[in-house]
C-alpha cells in the first residue's frame, strides 16, 4: 500500500488540520497527533511515546494493529537480509521480491526459532564504535527478540573490511519511524554532530522536556536566539538555580555540610579550583578559582578556602574534603583547622582507594599480569577480524571497562576479562581465527597461546582476590544515598578480612597487602569522623561484630569537644550516650530495634533519637556527611578552562560564570545522587583507555 493510498484510508479515522497533512485530529477522542502514522499508532495504541485513543472501536484497533504489524515485518526482513549478505549495499531496492528477499525469508524464521529455543540476545546501539560498559544491555527492538549477530566465516582467512565495519557498527532502530519522524531524528543527530556535542547528552532528562516543549508549540514555533539564548534565557536558569540551592541551604542547619575541593592544572599551566558544597538534600555547585598564584603558598592557599566556608556558613560545615595529598595542601588544611575549631580537614576516600591500588599495581606480579592482560585487549581492539569476533562471541559487550579513577580501570577490566574467559578462549579457537592471516603471524600466536594459558587466568584470579573487595568499599559509599560516613570504617575493615580469607588465611600472602591499605588509612585517610560515625551506626553498633577500641573511643571523644559549641553541650550528650550505648528508652522500642538496618543511620536518629535531642542533634550532623569527592560525578572541566582563559572582558567573564553556574549544578542534580564507579568513558578518561586498547607501534 502506498503513502497517498494509506493517507486515503486514514481519512475515515482522522481529520487533518493543516494542508500538509502534519497534525491529525482523531474522530474518535479528538486528540491531535503528528501525522497518519502517528494516528496509526494512536488508534493501535502501540509505543510508549503516544497515547491511546479511549474510544476507538475494537475492529479499527485491531485493523491498525495488522498494519503496522505488517510495516515492522517488512523492516526486520530487510535487516535480516543486511545480516545474511553483509556485502551488499546498505541501501538496497525492496520494491519487488527479489531472488535475495526470497532466499532470505526462510532464514528469517530459522533465525526466530533458534532464538526461542535459546538464550535471548541483546543488540545495541552502542556495539558501534563507542566502548560502553553500561551492561547488560536491554534489547532495542521491543516486543520481539533480537537478532543474534551472527558473522560470515571468511573463505580465504582474510575478512573483507566492509563486510566487518557493517558487522561491528549496524544500528537496529528503537521503533519503526514513520517518514517526518525519521526526518526529524536524522536532523537532531546533524546538530549534534555539527556542533560536536557528544551524543549521550540525548539521555539528560532536560533535552526530553525541551523536545516535548518544542512539538507542543507546533509547526510554527521559532527558535530563540543567540542574543536571547545567552541574555534572558540564561537569566532566568540562573533565578531557578539560584531558589533551588537557597532550598538546599535550608537544610545545612539540621544536617551540616561539607565543603567539596575538585583541583587541576589545565593544559596552559593554569591551578583551577572548583568548590561544591554536599548534604543529603543534594551536592551543589558554588564557583571556580584560578589559584595559579596560590599554589604552594600555604597562607594563600588557606585563605581561598576560608573565603569560601565564609561564604558558606562556618556554623554549617563539619568538613573540608580534599583529593590531593601534597604537602602545602595538607599545612593549609591544618590552618583551617586551627582557625575553625569546629571544621575538619579530610581527604575523600576514593582518592585514598586510589592510592592503595597504584601501590598494589606496582608489585611484580601484578604488573607482569597487569601488562599481559593489556597485549590481549590491545591486539583484539587494533585488528579488525580480532575486534569482530569479540562482539560476536562477547555478544556485543566490550572487553575493556572504565572508572573515574585511573586505578580502577585496570582491575575492573581484569575482572571483566576473567568473566569472559570461555569466550576468549572460544574466539582463538574459531575457524575464523585459524583460516586468518593473524593466526599464522608471531604476534597473533603468542596472544592465542597467551589466552588460552592457565597460569595467566589462575594469577589474574589471584590478584582479584586482593583488589576486588577494596573496588567494593567505593560501591559500598558511593552507591548509598545517606550516610556512607557511617560505613567507611567497617568496610574497610571488611575488605582487610576478606583479603586475609581470600588468601587462605596465609599470614605472608596477606600481611604486605594489609600494611599497604593500614599505611594509606594511617597517613592520610582516616579522621576522627569515620571513627564517631561508625560508632552512631546502629546496623553496626548493635552488632555482635562491633568493636569499640581505643581508636573508636578517641575520635568519638575528640569529635564530641571539637563539634560542640559549650560544655554544657558536651555533658548532656555525655549523659544521653548511656541511653543509646544500653538501648534504653526510645532506642528500645520495637520499631526503633526493627529499623536499625532498614533506614540510613542518619534517618533512624531523626526519627528514633528524639528523647535525647542534643545527642541526635549531633549524631544526625555527623552521619550526615560524605566520603566521597566530587569524581564520581563525572563533570566536564572544559567550561571553567575557558571560563578562565586570558582574554575576556568583564562581561564575557560574567556570562561564562553564569554558563557554569547553570551547567554544573543542572547536571548535579539531573544526575542519581549515586552513581556506579564503572561508567560509561567520556573525553576524560581517553587517555588512561588508550593504554589498553591502542597497539604500541
């Protein structure tokens, strides 16, 4: 049926608006939709993103169901022909059934039955070209399974390139796009690729609303422009922000806040700062500094900092967290704390995981696997046939993983590689593999002998045993959503028992790995708060496995005289931690014995601890606070470097502090108020990616 035919007979259903036939309002419930095929979708109600007509009669929504049911037959033939003669043109003519569409149908309900009978398989998108390592991902093609990528096995042993680029970068559309609809995607995808935006910026919840807002205006809506886009537009996200982070503020004098320190030399040489401010009602973004002339100058240093917790309130922050373990950055901060009697100085302890991962990196052993581990993933991305078994045998997933934190990528990429075992194994053994030219090539042999050696495989187990549950305590904090304070202490501990478990309780396998996690947790870690916290935790307090040591005992001492602003303060909550320690009381009651693991501690004291407010005053204060840095975030650094860049007048200075201001803090909080150490790799992390999946020539 052709376009004009199909427009004919949905005129007895819809009723168009325009002359172009763009909007179509329904003869049953009067909704208007974007056009017939829309109408279609509408009467059928099928997708998610349209709304189902309520009065349409049975037999018409059956009928529309038959049609589109017959359109997406007729895609997914074509992509199964793509799959089964990857060297024809990606455009081919289906007009008329040729002698390849024939060929093609039978295959095409082997193919449905094979997956039936087995696993299902996911495609995606990013099986292209992007290394992803969001897994395991859902199926594009909804409501029907997905197609195995099955690659045709080369004759001659040598793979021809345009066969294996369609292979690796063959996109499966989300849903059957009528003609405007294609048209508009293949317009949004030009801006972003003339403009150089990166395309996972589809996925922030605002360009959403921005498209929703954008159809509801119709045809004849106007772009704003540039003028307005940086004048009055930016004005009024700068108000919102700005009511949305005095709303946060108001919460600081419950929950206190800690004051978050992000610091990097940009490629001019230049020290720039940002500083954001933490809680539980959300991280926001205050403003960055080029601290260029500040740098190794303690005083210098200690008074951008104090201007900010001025700025912030002193009576509000329990914490400066820092990333860096450099001399004049630790003598500021023992300034402010001199200055500040009631703020700590901490370093984030992603940072300190960090440390204890590069020193184990740099042991032999490690490092002897560490780089056999990378001559496989480097020979796999950097050879086409390699590269093209891995998404057939992998299905789809990628090899190599990435964190935020240098450290971390290697591990977790091992980790990821010992999963994949068996099919790694399965791609050196492939007839692919043994008819290519590779596998008779010195270097392809040594990869293949490599892969399918044990030793390597029981070594990388090995040095699992030791990093995995240290990559577990950055999960542990940074995937709560209140008080991780309250669980750095344990987990650390944790993690040390599981090391010497793992290592079958050998005192010489375990004891090196301990001294390295006891040295970071000693010279830089540790802070009488984790100490306190642990101790105000009721899943862990009321534990047979709780441990109240001199340690314990000090920080929470120390946090009591250093938190509190009188004595008198100081004695009451003295008095009230018989209470809590004997369970008397309020703390007695089923509901509060009941809640000590379900609510986040800081939770279970505003609501279980009101019978000894000064003592849930502080409790709630202390919980309250972070472990972690600002990292996890994943926030680009380009719009402060050019924020600071030489150059600007004062009113191009203004409007760059204001595109920060508005960019950081929507992407705050547009953002979960957790997020998974392993993520997807943006500009950033290139560099410490290229190590594992660029052959050095």
């Amino acid at each position: 049926m052709n376009t004009s035919t199909e427009d004919d007979m949905m005129k007895e259903h819809g009723t168009p608006i325009d002359k172009e036939k763009k909007r179509i309002r329904c003869k049953y419930c009067s909704k208007e939709v974007g056009g017939f095929s829309r109408l279609k979708h509408h009467l059928a109600a099928v997708g998610n993103d349209v709304t189902a007509c309520s009065e349409v009669p049975s037999s018409v929504k059956g009928k529309m169901k038959e049609i589109l049911l017959e359109k997406k037959k007729g895609r997914l033939l074509k992509e199964v022909g793509r799959i089964e003669h990857p060297e024809l043109p990606l455009k081919r003519n289906f007009s008329s059934p040729s002698s390849e569409q024939r060929h093609c149908q039978p295959r095409l309900s082997s193919q449905i039955s094979s997956i039936e009978g087995n696993a299902r398989t996911d495609i995606s998108v990013a099986e292209s070209s992007s290394i992803n390592v969001s897994y395991p991902r859902r199926s594009l093609v909804k409501g029907m399974d997905a197609f195995e990528q099955l690659a045709p096995e080369p004759l001659n042993g040598n793979m021809p390139s345009s066969s294996i680029t369609e292979m690796i970068h063959r996109i499966v559309k989300e849903e059957p796009k009528d003609d405007s609809a294609w048209h508009a995607a293949r317009c949004i995808g030009r801006f972003f690729f003339e403009a150089g935006i990166d395309t996972a910026n589809v996925k922030l919840p605002s360009f959403q609303r921005m498209m929703d807002a954008v159809i509801g205006c119709g045809s004849g809506f106007k772009v704003p422009t540039n003028d307005e886009m940086k004048g009055i537009i930016l004005h009024e996200e700068v108000k919102e922000i700005l009511h949305r982070v005095e709303s946060v503020k108001q919460s600081w004098g419950q929950t206190g806040c800690s004051i978050l320190l992000d610091s990097w030399t940009d490629q001019r040489g230049s020290r720039l700062i940002r500083f954001f401010v933490n809680c539980p009602a959300g991280t926001i973004f205050l403003r960055s500094v080029d601290a260029s002339n500040a740098v190794e100058d303690v005083t210098a240093f200690s008074t951008l900092i104090s201007d900010v917790i001025e700025d912030v309130g002193a009576e509000y922050v329990v914490q400066v967290v820092a990333h860096e373990t450099s001399d004049f950055v630790e003598a500021a901060g023992k300034l402010i704390m001199e200055k500040y009697r009631s703020v700590f100085w901490t370093l984030c302890a992603d940072y300190c995981i960090n440390i204890i991962l590069e020193k184990i990196e740099t042991l032999d052993h490690v490092k002897k696997i560490l780089s056999d581990a990378k001559a496989i993933t480097r020979f796999i991305y950097s050879n086409p046939l390699p590269l093209m078994l891995m998404k057939k045998y992998l299905r789809g997933r990628d090899l190599v993983r990435t964190s935020n934190l240098r450290s971390v990528t290697p591990f977790i990429t091992l980790r990821n590689m010992v999963s994949e075992r068996e099919n790694l194994i399965c791609i050196f053994n492939s007839a692919a593999w043994h008819a290519s030219g590779l596998a008779c090539k010195t270097v392809g042999k040594n990869i293949s002998k490599l892969v399918k050696d044990p030793s390597f495989w029981t070594a990388a187990v090995d040095i699992l045993k030791i990093t995995n549950p240290l990559i577990y305590i950055l999960h542990h904090i940074s995937g709560r959503d209140r008080s991780p304070m309250g669980f750095l202490y344990d987990s650390l501990d944790n993690a040390k028992e599981e090391i010497k478990k793992n290592l079958g309780d050998e005192e010489d396998k375990y004891s090196p790995i301990w001294t390295l996690v006891d040295d970071v947790w000693n010279d830089h870690l540790h802070s009488p708060l984790h100490s306190a916290a642990y101790f105000f935790n009721p899943s862990l307090f009321y534990s047979d496995d709780f441990f109240l040591d001199a340690e314990v005992t000090n920080g929470l001492l120390y946090c009591i005289v250093k938190m509190t602003k009188t004595p008198q303060d100081q004695e009451m909550i003295v008095v009230q931690l018989d209470q809590y320690r004997e369970a008397k009381g309020g703390f007695s009651e089923e509901e509060a014995i009941d809640q000590r693991s379900l609510l986040p501690p800081d939770m279970w004291w505003t609501v279980h601890g009101g019978q000894c407010p000064q003592l849930q005053q502080f409790a709630v204060k202390l919980l309250s606070q972070t472990c972690s840095g600002v990292s996890r975030y994943m926030l680009n650094k380009a719009i402060t470097e050019q924020l600071h860049a030489v150059g600007r007048d004062i009113t191009e200075q203004q409007r760059f502090r204001d595109l920060e201001f508005v960019h950081y803090n929507r992407l705050l909080w547009s953002s979960p108020s957790s997020q998974k150490q392993e993520i997807e790799f943006c500009p950033d992390d290139v560099a410490p990616l290229d190590d594992w999946i660029v052959e050095n020539n």
